[in-house]
C-alpha cells in the first residue's frame, strides 16, 4: 500500500487520540495531514508538530482565535475555525481518507462534504448515519467513497461480510457488554450517580458514548447504523450481552451457523483496519493470550434493565426522522443526566416521551432532518423540567 494521507475531526478525542497511534505505528504507511477538534487546541500542537501537520481546525472561534494568538503552533500553521474550518480539513486535496470522530452531529457537514469529495470516511461518528443514515449513504454512494466502520461491532461486521455473497447471511448480531450496571438491581439504578456511570467495565471511551453504553441507547443507535451500513432492516439485527468485548460482533448465515470477530477490546484494532484497509498489519495493541483460561458469555438483554434498546428499535422500525428524534432526545437527556438535573433513569424516559411528543416523517431533503433535530432539542428540554430532580 502507497502511504495513506489522512484528516482527523475529533482528534482530540478518545478515538482521535487512539488514531494518532495506530497512525504512529505505521510511519511507512499513514501520515496526518490535518488535525480538528471542538475547543481544545493545546491538545493539538504536540500531534501538530510530531505528525508534522499544517492545517488545524476548531469548531469554536474564540479557541481557534486563542491558539492563533498563542504562537504554540509551527510557524505557517493555518488554524482554521467553524464548521467551515472543519470542512476545508475534511476536504485537504492532498487527503484520501477522513476519520469522523466528533461526538454528536457537529461533524456531519464536513463529513458529507468529504465523501462528495471523494475522500474514503473511516467513520466512529454513528450519531451521523442516526441522523441521516439516508443522505450520509447516498453521498458515498454517488462519489464511490467508501465509509468503513470504525465502530468495533460494525467494523467486526464489515470483516466478516468481505467478499460474502448478500444471500447467505440471515442476521447480524451486535454484541453489548451491558455498560456501567450489568449486575447493578434495577431498583437501585434510580439512584446510581455520574461517577458510576462513568466507569466502564471494558472500554475506556468518551463521556458521551460511555453514559450510552450503560443505558443501551449506544446499542439502539448501532442497531439503526448498522441499518444503513448493512443495508439489512432492523428487524434482522439482534443484541446480545457478551460481558467480555472480546466478541465483538457475528453474522448469522442462512444455513444457521454463526461467524464470529474476537479480539481484545482496543479500539485500536477497528480503527487500524479502516485506515490500511485492505491491508492488514500488526496491531499496536495486546493480543488475546489463550494460554489463560478465557470464558465468553452471552445473555439476552433484559428489556427492564434496557428500555433505551426497545425505545431505538421502535424509532428504527418507524424510520424516517424518528431516529434523529430517538438521537437529538438522548443526547439532551444525557446532558441533563451529566448536568444532574435528571436521574439515570429519567434518561429512558426522557427519551419516550419526546419520541413520543414528536412527530415522525419521511424526510425528502436533509434540511428536513436538521430542523427536527432542532425541533426535538427543544421538546426535550422543556419535557425535562417535568422529570427533574
Ligand atoms: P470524546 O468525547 O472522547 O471526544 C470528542 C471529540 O469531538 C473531541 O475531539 C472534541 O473536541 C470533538 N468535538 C466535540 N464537539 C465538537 C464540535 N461541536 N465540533 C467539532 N468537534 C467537536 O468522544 P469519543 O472519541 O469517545 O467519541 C467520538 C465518536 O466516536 C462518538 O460519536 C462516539 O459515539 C463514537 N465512538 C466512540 C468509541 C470509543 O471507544 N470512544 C467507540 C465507538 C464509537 P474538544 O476536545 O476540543 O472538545
Ligand atoms: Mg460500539
């Protein structure tokens, strides 16, 4: 493989920083050509000036106008700001590949600019296909980019279907590890508090996607984004708990048996098979070690527990915008969750009452979507003074 030159939006993140060391890794092969974030931009200038990169973008001006006037970036270091910024990174001629790793929906402009470009999309991004699975994948699509999951059961799925004919595969399976409070009583997790929700048993991840996996919203959401990486409707896509992570996904075939992905959970591995692709290298991360003893379980999720899965899954099988209102609504419960204005159990109920408050349709152009989102942003915080503290 030529050297890979790549743009990191969410570079300051958990994804973005694991990134930058599979990019590390491989010297030979990958190079960073552009780096963006929210606001933080000191975490910036070391990768900057390690990885040799030019053009930084941050979302927010006022930090974009700080890191200029700082003078902590190489001489010639252009530091671009807002969405536009983003964008120009997303769509830097000399790249051919975009990791899309910026929490929420801020990255989706850039991103669909980069796939009209032509840039290939290693997307961790889900809340994108959520929102607008449909224009995300009409733009790969008509441009030939290719958008390959760096979610690690999605990308554990993209594996496994490589080269596999469309008819022989019955079912995906997504494995969950049950988040937080797997084996919390359910009626203690009224009570449960930030700190704890915060703990994963498996992966070290974001704030956001970490408070998601202990509700199981992050599974509804994947349930809906393996919708459209899969083409394969929702009501062919089960969850099951795998306490480990260590399965990180199955296809079931038509003849009924299963294929599974196993490795140790590093989002390295999912993240490095997206920027070699089709290449495959050693990975900078452990391997499994079978000289130990190693039991993987599964178990059906307990709806009780859950209630955020059944809340996507309806939202998926309505379809058209009620998934950005299934999303937009989560991630405003949350905020309030994090704020500690709402229980953890508010979260699922927060989240049914806007879905239930808003209504659904068919969206014909992605404005559409956007003004639902805005649209739900503000039911949902109206909604949540009803359910505070
Ligand atoms: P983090 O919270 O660790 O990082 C978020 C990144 O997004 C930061 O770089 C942040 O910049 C940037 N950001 C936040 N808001 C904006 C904005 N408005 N405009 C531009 N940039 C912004 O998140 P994760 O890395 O955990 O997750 C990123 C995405 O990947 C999410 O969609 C998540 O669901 C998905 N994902 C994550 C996994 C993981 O293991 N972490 C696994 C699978 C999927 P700043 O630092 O300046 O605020
Ligand atoms: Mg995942």
């Amino acid at each position: 493989m030529q050297s890979r030159a790549i743009a990191i939006l969410g570079a300051t993140g958990s994804i973005g920083t694991t990134t930058l060391n599979v990019v590390r890794a491989h010297p030979s092969r990958l190079r960073v050509a552009g780096l963006a974030a929210h606001s933080r931009w000191r975490e910036l200038v070391d990768p900057a000036k390690e990885f040799g990169v030019s053009v930084i973008a941050l979302a927010d001006p006022a930090a974009a106008a700080e890191a200029r006037a700082s003078g902590a970036f190489p001489a010639g270091t252009r530091i671009l700001e807002g969405t536009a910024g983003l964008t120009e990174v997303a769509c830097l001629p000399e790249i051919s590949m975009v990791v899309s790793a910026v929490v929420g929906t801020a990255g989706l402009a850039p991103t669909l600019a980069a796939l009209k470009a032509k840039k290939d999309v290693a997307l961790a991004s889900k809340e994108l296909l959520v929102l607008a699975g449909k224009f995300v994948t009409e733009a790969a699509r008509a441009s030939g980019a290719r958008l390959l999951p760096v979610d690690s059961e999605h990308n554990a799925i993209h594996q496994l279907l490589r080269e596999k004919p469309k008819g022989d595969i019955a079912r995906l399976v997504l494995t969950a590890s049950g988040g937080a409070f797997r084996d919390t009583p359910i009626a203690d997790l009224k009570h449960v508090t930030l700190a704890q929700a915060l703990k994963h048993p498996n992966w070290s991840m974001g704030p956001k996607v970490t408070i998601d996996s202990a509700t199981m919203a992050n599974k509804g959401l994947e349930v809906i984004e393996a919708r459209w990486l899969f083409d394969v409707p929702a009501d062919r896509i089960d969850v099951v708990v795998h306490p480990q992570s260590i399965i990180h996904s199955l296809v079931t075939l038509t003849d009924g048996s299963l294929q599974a992905l196993l490795s140790p959970p590093s989002m390295a591995y999912p993240i490095q098979d997206c920027l070699l692709f089709p290449e495959r290298l050693p990975c900078p991360a452990p391997r499994l070690d079978l000289a130990q003893a190693l039991t993987l379980g599964m178990t059906p999720p307990d709806p009780a527990r859950y209630p955020c899965l059944g809340l996507a899954r309806a939202a998926a099988t309505t379809g058209g915008t009620a998934p950005a209102i299934f999303n937009a609504a989560n991630e405003v419960a949350v905020a309030e969750f994090v704020a500690g204005k709402l229980p953890f159990t508010a979260i699922a109920e927060l989240v049914g009452r806007t879905l239930a408050a808003v209504s659904a349709r068919e969206p014909g152009h992605l404005d559409e979507v956007l003004a639902t989102d805005a649209e739900t942003r503000v039911v949902a915080s109206r909604l949540a003074l009803g359910l505070a503290r």
